[in-house]
C-alpha cells in the first residue's frame, strides 16, 4: 500500500513535545560561548529629525561591552531597497544619525551590547535620543497628497505605479454599477517566536549566523549583499523556526547587524527581540485601500469589474511593494468576467515596512472581488450563491488564460462551491436566518460564501525550481538534503513519505536536513506555497533518480538486466521481478560506493488551488458583536500526500483569516504612534473566538508537477477573510447595513446598523 | 522585556508588611499576585526600587462568614475565590466574576486585595465589589481601619490608602440566592472589560448596579439605583446608566458607544437579576 | 538572593537577581528552554509552566516567588521515556505545527484537565484562553485535549513524584 495519501504522524514531533524545538534563542552551540547581548535604541517618534544621541551614560553602564551609534558606522553603506526599480533615495540607514531623519516608531537609532540579557535593557534605557518631530503620515491618503514628504531627496511619498486607469466608458453598457470603498487592513503577521539572530566569527575569517527566517540561502545573500561580504565567508544556519507566516522571509537588517556587531567586538553577539519591538519592527501585511466597481445586467451577468489598489508600504519599501503586483493578477479570481481591469499606486508612510503575509497579494484580491460581488448580489436582489455560480470560469483541466492576464491550471469552482454549501446545509440556514429576522431576534444570523483561487509556486526569487539531495547510507538509514525550509508544516516528515514511496524505507529511518547554507548552498525556502510542489516534488525525482541508479548497480553485483529488477519494499532494497527476497538490500548498496542523488525539479508553471468557503456568524445586533459559530470549507489542493498536515494548513489559514475579518488590525494614532505593539493591545485571534472547523475533501490534481499537488498552506487565509466578513455584514443585512470594513468589530457593526437606522445606507 | 532592578522583601505575617512598608517608605511597593505588578514594571511604567512580597502571609487567605457579612482575605487568589464554596453560597456574583476575569494562569495568581489596591478603572472585581457595597479593611502603622467601598477609588489609580497601608480584608453583605447578575463586554473572551455592568439585590432590599470601564475609576450607577428604588421599570432605570460617567475614547470604543454599551449591559445584567432572562451573551452567564 | 525549587523533581539552588523572571531563570540558569517567551504582556502563555500544582505563566512570577515551590516544566512530564497522555495527544492529533506555543499549551491543557477531566469543545477553549497559537488556528489542541482526556485523569496530573495538579 502506498504510504502517500495516509496521515502519517510526524516525525518531529517526539523532540519537540517533551525536550522542545530548539530556536535561535535556545541555542547552546559552543561557538556561542561568551557571547554579548545586543539590545537596539529604537524611535520613539514615527517622523521627525534626529538633533542628538548621547550614550554617555549607557557606556558607564554596568556590562556595557559597546555602544554604537550611526557616527560608529563607518563606512557601511545604507540598504538600499530590495527591488531593483525603485529609487535609492528610500534607502534604510542602519542607525539614524543625527540630522537624519527616523521614518516610523521602531527605527534604529543606537545598539548596545551588554554582557548579560537583563542589562542590555538598563543600558538601552540611559540612551537619550533627541528628535525634532515632523508631521506623521498615516495611512496612503495622507501620503497621497504629498503635504509632508518622507523622502525629500525623492521627492514624492509614491514609490511605485503598476497598471493604467480604465478607461472612461468601461462601464458604459453595465445596467448596474455598484462602486465602494473598501479597506484591506494592516495585520501583524505575529509569529509566536519573534525575530532573533546570533553571529560568531570563527578563526578562518568566516562567520556563522544563526536566524530565524524562511529561507536561509535567501537571507545569507541579502546579508553578505548588505555588509559588502564575499558569500563563501558567510554560513547561515536556520534552527528550528517558531512560525513566519510571510514575515522571516529572507533575512531583516537587524540579523546582518548583529554579525556586523560580532565583527567589529570581536565577541559573539545574540539578539532576541521582544514582542513589543517585533510589532512595530517586525514587516507587517495587507495594508491596502482598495476601490472596487462592478458593474453587470440585473439578471446577474458581471460585465466589468475594477480594482484600483493604494498600498501602503510603511516606511521603508520592502517586498510588500510589489505584492499589489499580484493582487492584480489575481483580481478576477474565479470569474469569467468579460473586462477586468486592475491598477496600484504604492506609497511610504510613517508605519513600520509593509511584507509578505500568509497570501501576500493574494488574499487582497480575492477579498476585493468577493466583497464586490456580494455588492453587486445586494443591489440585483441575487442570493450571494446564485451571482457567483452565474459568473464562474467553467470547469477546465487544461491551462486556461483569464482576462487578468492568469495562465490558470485546473479548477471546478463550480463544483467546491456546491460541495460546501451542501456541507454547510446552506438552504436550511438561510432558512433559520428568515425565521431569526421574522422573530426579530436579538442574535441574528449571517451566512458568508466566498469563493477563491489563488497562485502558488510563483517564482518568489527562485524560479519554479528546488532541489534535492537524497542518500542511502550503508546501514539502511537515508538523508534528504532539501532547499525547503520548514517552519510548522512538517516537511521533515512529508518529504521522509516521498522518499519511502520510492525507497521503502521506512520514515523513521529517513532524515531530513535544511537551512544550513553549507551544506545546502542552494534553495529557494518556504513560502508562497512552494514547498511541496517544488521542493516535495525535487525530493520525489531524487528518490525515483536514485532508484534508477541503484537499480544499474545491483543489476551488476546480481549480474541481471537491470529491467529485471525493482524494489522490495518488504526486504528494503531491489529485488528480481517476481522472486522477492532475491536481490541486495539498500545496505548492501551503499556498502562499497556511495549512493546519493542530487537533482534539480522545475515546475512548467505555478499552480492555482482554489475552495469555497461557508462562515456562520452569530450577531448581537444591540451591541454588534459578532460570533463564528461554523466555517465550513472547501480547499483543493490538488493531491494530497499527508491529509493530517494538509488539514493542519488549513486550519491555521483559516484561523487567521478570522483573525483579519473580525478582530486584528494594527493602529496609529495621527502621530504615528503604534496603538497595538503589545498582545494584550493587539487581537490576535485566541480559540474562543473559533469555532471547530468543518473541512471538506475536493482534490482536483495539477498537471504541473508529478505529484499532482498544488499550495495549501495560504488558501485558508485567502477563502476565510472574505466568508468571515460577508457572514457579519449578512447578518445585520435585514437592518440595511450593505458593508462593514475589516475588522468587523463590534463598534462598527453597531454603528453601521445605525447609520443604517437613520435611512442612509451605508 | 524585564523589570528594571529593585530589592525583594519577603514577609509572613501582616505585621511584618507594616514595618517593612514603614521602613522602606513610598518608592516600596506590595508585591501580592504580581499580575498588574510586574506586567507594568516589565514594560518600566512603574519602577518601584523594593518589592515587599505578601504572598506568603497565610493569615490573608480565606473566604469565611462573619455574622451578615462574608469576610474575604486580601491574599485571596480568583481562583480560590472561583472555587470558594462559602462564596458560590453566600455571595455568588464574587465567584462568578472571579471566574471572568483573565485567563486560568491569571487567576492561579491574582488576588482579591491587589486587584482592588490596583484601583484600574476596567477591573471586574472592583465592580462587583461596588455593587455590592463592599468595606475595606486596611492596616497601618496605627492599626486597622474600615472604609466603605463607595469612598475607596478615589481616582485613576488613586486610592483612599494612606501611606503605610495595605488591604487585609474585603467584607460583603450576604446576598444569598438573591438575584444578581454580570454582563461583561469584550472583544475576546479573555481580555478586559470594554465595558461591563453588576447588579445585585442586597438584604436592605435596594439593587446595586456598578459599571467597569466608564470613568477614571469602576463607578456606582447612582441614577439607575435612585431611579430603581423610585420604582422605575429596569428600562426606564437602565437608560440612565451613562449618566454621571466620564467614559474615555480608545480603539474599542468611543463614548457614544461605551454609553450604549453600559445601558445595554446595565439593562441586561438588571433583567437577569431579576430572574427575567438568561444571561445573554455568550461572554456572560449567571446563575 | 538565593533561590530553591524543585524543578522537574529536582531540587535545585540558585543565586539569582531579584528581578529575575522565573521564565528566565528555568531558560537561562537551568537550561530548560522548553518553556518560550512570546510576548511581554502576560498574553501569550508560550512561557506555561505548572508551580505547586496550578499552571502559572511564567514571564510573569519572579523566581523568587517560586521559593519552595514544586515547578514542572515540559521537560518533566515523560517518565521512563514514555510521554504524557497530553504530549502523546497533541503528536496523534497533529496538535503543533511550528511548536513555540507547544510547550505552554501542554501545560495549560493539563491545567484544564485537571479542573475538568471530560471537557467539552467549548471548555477546552475556554481553559486555553491564556494561550495563544499562530499555526494550529487550535483546531487540533482542542482536538488533543478531548483525545487527551480518554486517558482518564492520569491527563490531568504531572509525574507523581512530584505533584497534584489542581486547576
Ligand atoms: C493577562 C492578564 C489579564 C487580566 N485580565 C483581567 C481581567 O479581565 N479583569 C480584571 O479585572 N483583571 C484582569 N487582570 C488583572 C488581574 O486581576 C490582577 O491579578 C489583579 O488586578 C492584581 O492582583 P495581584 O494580586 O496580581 O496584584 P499585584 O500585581 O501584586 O499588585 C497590584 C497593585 O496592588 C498593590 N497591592 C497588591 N496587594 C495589595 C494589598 N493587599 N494591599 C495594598 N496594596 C496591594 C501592589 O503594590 C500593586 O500596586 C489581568 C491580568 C493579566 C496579567
Ligand atoms: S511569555 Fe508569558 S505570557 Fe507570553
Ligand atoms: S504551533 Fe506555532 S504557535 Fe502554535
């Protein structure tokens, strides 16, 4: 029987419950040994000019083994930004000097390296900075107008334009228009473990960085890149990794900081950030406001549809400048929409810097379109269901271009949707929902679909490719060396299942290593949903290459036709055809050469998942609080190699969607100043604020890896946020309440059924 | 983050917190569950340089009768509080918002006497405690003295205690199986109060209401009691709930809400009191 | 100042600062960096560790406060290399992905089991509001802990030579 398609327990998990991971912070490597604790001096002001920095104090401080301010830089030059189209005039300083200007609350005035944790904060503490404010600009509407400009030497707060205006008659023959305004908020991608680096230079001039992140070959480049080092000076290691979600993609400045730090004292140096610096340092998601029309005939044909994008990108452009990129290309979702068209214009702000966060552009779209065409439901006095049924792309299984430019590889949107209402009993809640309104009930109940695809596998800095390494050692145990970098999706174990496929050896006995650049000089990591179509499918290729070259191997120690052979999964090696236990084993194999494949998979094209997704919410409409009481979902995958994993994918994704409907947002005050930078300010979504999730199978396979599987670990995200805030505005839909922006919380549903109250919809 | 350095005192008997408090004057503080404590000296909003840690005074731990009232240790944890039988019995709204307050780790730790000497305006206790008329008995280097509740929050974080002191004890009236009932509105079920609301019918036959959040300090809902005891319907009574408040505006709430919320919550946890509905959120349920 | 605890069954001795959290004394001076940090509010319960037999977060109680006390961090619930039902749960149900809340959910969630030896879903939630997941969307713990408490109320207790768990 194939172990591919069982819910194999992972492998990991032993260590991880009883001694626990080990992450940058645990870490007792003796190379660490002596090391200083560097603690940042941070701004206090989002926006303004730096007129001193005195560190007089700090240095006299107890444990105090250095103080560095911008006049201790040298000549370090300034990070320019990561993509090369975008003017160097936003380039982030690695300390803001005096008579420069700070940009957000967070950025990096001074560092101090102390020799114990507990005094790095009295000494960062006796830094006195000094800056002259400036007026903040929060938000792109701010930004917009150019009233204050962050980057005087650029001269304009836009960083980026992509895409023309529709033309003025786009909607010329559309019955019906239905225009809104809407807001993707920022979120905090908040991963339990917060950003943490260690450096040490050893004796051979190299140094060895330790850091959490998402992809160590990524973040070893951008940081020998930044600090003008030779990359073959530079080992980068990943420990175990408590959870990126977007945010550890590549490496941040503090991590190259801190080997710069261990240079210049010649000792050592560890950083572990605190929650409250990481929610105002850390990259931050979403953050767009977004107009969306659509416009169609009365019987529930959308005829054009438009979604002009402002990004927020924070203060200094990131990798979240360019994530609108995607939301265009994904603005027509699963819809046969005749004319599409979609714009974005990018702007800085005084907020922290704007990344990736689980769907990075993607989710932008699809909540965009989904929250139009329940617009466009309300205003024809269609069931959300119905106009979305009546505007699918049909079912395909061969690669289909969309009006937004997409090469789509597979999908039944028709089929998820109805999959998921039948699960959810959709006719019998919208009856309970008629009965709850005729009663006139204090809980009323709302009914949210949405339904989604998105893009994963996109060349995020690596093409489509990954590689792998595979080999069996003579005492039947095997490695797989792999360029994925695993943070909680448990690749340890799923790529041990695609190698025992081929192999038979058992799982227990197949390690699986990543995130160390010397011994993995190549690899794109995890995220944009890669891992498994590319780095699982690498590791399938290297196991089904190795088996070819085993196979030539004992065909010579058996004197066979190698034709004659293959593998005995009961006997773990190659047997002759027919005759089981006649062969050699994988031990014998190994014995005398080495066995071991390397090899290269390229993915023809990335692959789009798509799902429905059903959320039930319960709202108070007295005070507008609103409940999840049931999310039921379809998420296909493509093929599924470990359901238990995949299901795990799924939750997650789902959960933080909610998370982004109805309770996170990350707030300033009009001078900029972080409202949220703790947990206890900051909502994350906590489990009785979740209902058990309802999860439906659909697999509809890609024919763009042999494996058949497309990304999970973001479409949860992509379908829940819009299904969570339809559900909330459904529910108060009876009361004349047409939209709620994200979050949906309780002072704003009540408000608008206020507003709503008074005549006026909102 | 970590608090900045200070000495620790251990103390054992109420006797000993006294002449510590006394030796060590005004930059020394109690140190009881430490769960506002230490939150705010971590993130170096309060830097106390002695803690004088109470947790070991046994004497301050218990939940008994005394004649008409239930006499409550100000060592108490909410825990304990929760689980106190001679509470659920005697004055069952104390356990009940014990049991809402924080999370279960929160309330392994904090105490009765330190979430009222915390004086923060969002407590739950410190309302129900209002509600129910509550006295304070704190000691000093001249003894005890007893101050009624009413006179007790003086301000944001500002109380009646003079220097010197500490809260021994907290005394209610038994209410019995008398109705009461706790309407406590947050976002997550776990957080702070964004407002919420106490009313309980005490042995002289009034109705106490008090409100979490809608001020500088937890606030007796004096118009709703008046207009209660003038034989006012709960409606009528709890549509006067905002008044006299101060409500602050934050991320949560602004006062035009904050004042809906506290009628609403008002009317509701009076309706429950009353034995007229369940407790009607899910946050919120009520004997 | 001077500080004893038995940690884990053992008695240990240690001169640390007053101020010294007992989160980082457990990290730092005992090595037991299975108990995380995640946030500096008292929010996350990543830092969960049971102290005489209630779980407590442990960013939050000074290790002097811990004087005399029985501590039990995750490193001291498997006996005889055997796991404990809650740990065994979590692994069969897939209860943690990235693992940095793992830690203080296990202990937590034999908190709730202690209080409560057959929860509901709703309960299990309710038990584990003080801890917070960024992967699991808690799906699965809540799972974890109801395949938990099948095991009966060895669920609910730490290894005997130490101590009753109550909640
Ligand atoms: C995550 C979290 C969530 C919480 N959620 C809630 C909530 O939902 N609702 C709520 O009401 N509370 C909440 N709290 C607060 C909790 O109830 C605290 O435990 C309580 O407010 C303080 O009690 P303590 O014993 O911990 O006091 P400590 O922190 O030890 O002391 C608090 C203050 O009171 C003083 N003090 C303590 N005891 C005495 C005494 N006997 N005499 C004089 N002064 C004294 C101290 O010097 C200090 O100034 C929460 C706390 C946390 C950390
Ligand atoms: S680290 Fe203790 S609660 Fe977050
Ligand atoms: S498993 Fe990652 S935070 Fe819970």
């Amino acid at each position: 029987m194939s172990i591919l398609g069982t819910r194999v327990v992972r492998t990991e998990d032993p260590l991880f419950l009883t001694r626990g991971a080990v992450y940058t912070d645990d870490l007792t490597d003796p190379r660490l040994a002596g090391a200083v604790h560097a603690t940042f001096v941070r701004s206090t002001v989002a926006h303004g000019t730096v007129t001193s920095v005195d560190t007089s104090a700090a240095a006299e401080a107890p444990g105090v083994v250095g103080v560095y301010t911008a006049a201790e830089l040298g000549d370090l030059p300034p990070v320019a930004p990561p993509l090369p189209f975008l003017d160097a005039g936003f380039s982030r300083p690695w300390l803001v000097g005096v008579g420069e200007r700070v940009h957000f609350v967070g950025d990096l005035v001074a560092v101090v390296l102390t020799e114990e944790r507990y005094q790095g904060e009295d000494a960062a503490e006796m830094v006195v900075v000094d800056i002259d404010p400036l007026p903040a600009v929060v938000g792109t509407a701010a930004a917009k107008t150019d009233g204050t400009i962050l980057f005087p030497a650029v001269g304009t707060n836009k960083v980026a334009a992509f895409g023309e205006p529709a033309p003025e008659d786009f909607f010329a023959d559309c019955e019906v228009v239905v225009r809104r305004e809407i807001v993707n908020q920022r979120v905090a991608a908040a991963p339990l473990e917060t950003r943490a680096a260690s450096a040490a230079w050893g004796e051979d001039g190299r140094v060895t960085i330790w850091c959490t992140n998402q992809g160590a070959q990524q973040a070893k480049g951008q940081i020998a890149g930044w600090l003008g080092l030779d990359p073959a000076l530079v080992h980068l290691i990943t420990p175990d990794v408590g959870g990126g979600f977007g945010a550890k993609i590549g490496a941040d400045q503090e991590y190259a900081f801190v080997a710069w730090l261990a240079q210049q004292s010649g000792r050592p140096v560890r950083w572990t950030e605190s929650r409250s610096e990481n929610m105002t340092g850390m990259l931050q998601g979403r953050a767009q406001d977004q107009v969306v029309t659509i416009g169609g005939s009365r019987d529930g044909r959308v005829q054009a549809y438009s979604l002009e994008v402002s990004q927020d990108c924070g203060a200094y452009p990131r990798i979240g400048t360019v994530l609108p990129t995607l939301t265009m290309l994904m603005a027509a979702a699963v819809y046969d929409i005749p004319k599409v068209h979609a714009q974005a214009t990018c702007y800085v702000t005084n907020g922290t810097s704007i990344g990736a966060y689980r769907g990075a552009g993607r989710p932008e779209a699809t909540a965009a379109v989904e929250r139009a065409m329940d617009l466009f439901a309300a205003e024809i006095g269609m069931d959300p269901a119905d106009v979305r049924r009546k505007n699918f792309i049909p079912t395909f299984t061969e690669p289909t271009q969309t009006s937004s430019g997409a090469t789509y590889d597979s999908g039944d949107y028709e089929a998820a949707l109805d999959r998921v209402l039948q699960a959810a009993g959709y006719d019998e809640l919208r009856a309970e929902q008629a009965r709850r309104r005729e009663r006139g009930d204090t809980r009323q109940l709302g009914i949210g679909v949405s339904a989604y695809v998105e893009i994963t596998g996109a060349d995020s800095g690596h093409g489509t490719s990954e590689n792998a390494e595979l080999e069996v050692h003579a005492d039947g145990t095997a490695t797989v060396l792999t360029g994925t970098s695993p943070h909680g999706q448990g690749h340890a174990t799923t790529w041990a299942m695609l190698a025992s496929e081929q192999l038979g050896i058992p799982v227990e006995k197949i390690t699986v290593l990543h995130g160390d650049t010397d011994r993995i000089p190549d690899g794109g990591g995890t995220m944009g949903s890669r891992s498994l179509q590319q780095g699982g499918a690498a590791v399938h290729q290297a196991a089904v290459e190795l088996v070819e070259v085993a196979r030539k191997r004992a065909a010579e120690l058996l004197e066979a036709n190698p034709d004659d052979l293959e593998v005995d999964l009961a006997n773990a090696g190659l047997s002759v055809k027919g005759t089981p236990g006649v062969g050699v084993t994988w031990a014998q194999l190994a014995a005398d050469e080495q066995l071991i494949v390397q090899t290269t998979f390229t993915a023809n094209a990335p692959t789009f998942p798509f799902g429905a997704h059903v959320a039930v919410v319960e709202t108070d409409v007295e005070s507008g609080k609103a409940v999840v009481t049931r999310l039921v979902t379809v998420d296909d995958a493509g093929t599924i190699i470990n359901p238990l994993l995949a299901e795990g994918q799924r939750h997650g994704g789902i959960a933080q969607g909610v998370g982004q409907a109805l309770l996170e947002e990350i707030l300033y005050d009009e001078d900029g100043n972080p409202q949220t930078s703790t947990f206890a300010d900051y909502p994350f979504v906590s489990a009785t604020e979740l209902p058990s999730f309802e999860l439906v199978e659909m697999a509809t396979p890609t024919p763009m890896n042999p494996l058949g599987a497309k990304g999970i670990g973001e479409a949860g995200t992509i379908g829940s946020t819009p299904a969570v805030q339809s559900a909330v505005v459904d529910s108060v839909a009876h009361l004349g309440v047409r939209h709620v922006d994200m979050p949906a919380t309780s002072m704003r549903v009540w408000r608008a059924i206020q507003e709503a109250q008074k005549g006026s919809t909102n | 983050m970590i608090p900045s350095q200070f000495d620790y005192v251990r103390v054992s008997t109420v006797d000993e917190a006294v002449a510590a408090l006394a030796e060590h004057g005004e930059d020394a503080k109690i140190l009881a569950g430490g769960h506002s404590l230490l939150p705010i000296m971590k993130l170096r909003l309060a830097v106390p340089t002695v803690l004088i840690d109470i947790s070991g005074a046994q004497e301050l731990n218990y939940v008994r009768v005394d004649g008409d009232q239930v006499a409550i240790g100000a060592g108490t944890r909410h825990h304990d509080l929760e689980k106190s039988e001679v509470a659920q019995a005697e004055v069952p709204l104390l356990p009940h918002v014990a049991s809402r307050v924080g999370d279960p780790q929160v309330r392994h730790r904090g105490t009765l006497g330190g979430t009222v000497a915390h004086c923060d305006p969002a407590s739950d206790l410190p309302t129900a405690l209002l509600a129910l008329g509550a006295t304070v008995v704190v000691a000093g280097p001249n003894g005890r003295r007893e101050i009624p509740i009413t006179a007790f929050f003086l301000g944001f974080f500002e109380t009646a205690m003079e220097e010197g002191e500490l809260i021994v004890e907290l005394r209610v009236p038994r209410t019995g199986s008398a109705g009461w009932g706790y309407e406590k509105f947050t976002r997550r079920e776990n957080d702070w109060p964004i407002v919420a609301a106490a009313a309980v019918h005490l042995p002289d036959g009034s109705v106490g209401v008090a409100l979490a959040n809608m001020g500088g300090v937890v606030l007796r809902a004096e118009a709703v009691e008046a207009a209660l005891a003038e034989g006012k319907s709960i409606e009528e009574a709890a549509a006067l709930a905002a008044e006299g408040t101060s409500p602050s505006s934050d991320m949560h709430a602004d006062v035009e809400y904050r004042s809906h919320l506290a009628r609403l919550l008002t009317q509701r946890a009076l309706k429950v009191a009353a034995g007229e509905t369940e407790a009607s959120t899910a946050e919120s349920t009520a004997a | 100042m001077q500080v004893s605890m038995t940690v884990n069954g053992q008695q240990r001795t240690d001169e640390v600062e007053p101020r010294m959290l007992l989160a980082h004394h457990l990290r730092d001076n005992l090595g037991l960096t299975a108990t995380n940090i995640g946030c500096d509010s008292t929010s996350c319960g990543a830092c969960t560790v049971i102290v005489d037999g209630l779980t407590v977060k442990s960013c939050t109680v000074l290790a002097l406060q811990a004087e005399g006390s029985e501590v039990t961090t995750l490193e001291g619930l498997s006996t005889d290399g055997e796991m404990h039902p809650v740990q065994a749960a979590f692994r069969s149900e897939h209860g943690l992905q990235c693992g940095f809340c793992t830690s203080g959910m296990v202990m937590a969630s034999i908190g709730v089991l202690a209080d409560n030896p057959n929860p509901t879903d709703r309960e299990v939630r309710e038990g584990l509001e003080g801890n917070l997941c960024r992967c699991t969307g808690y799906h699965n713990i809540v799972q974890a802990v109801l395949k938990a408490a099948e095991a009966g109320p060895a669920a609910g207790q730490v290894p005997s030579s130490q101590q009753e768990v109550s909640a």
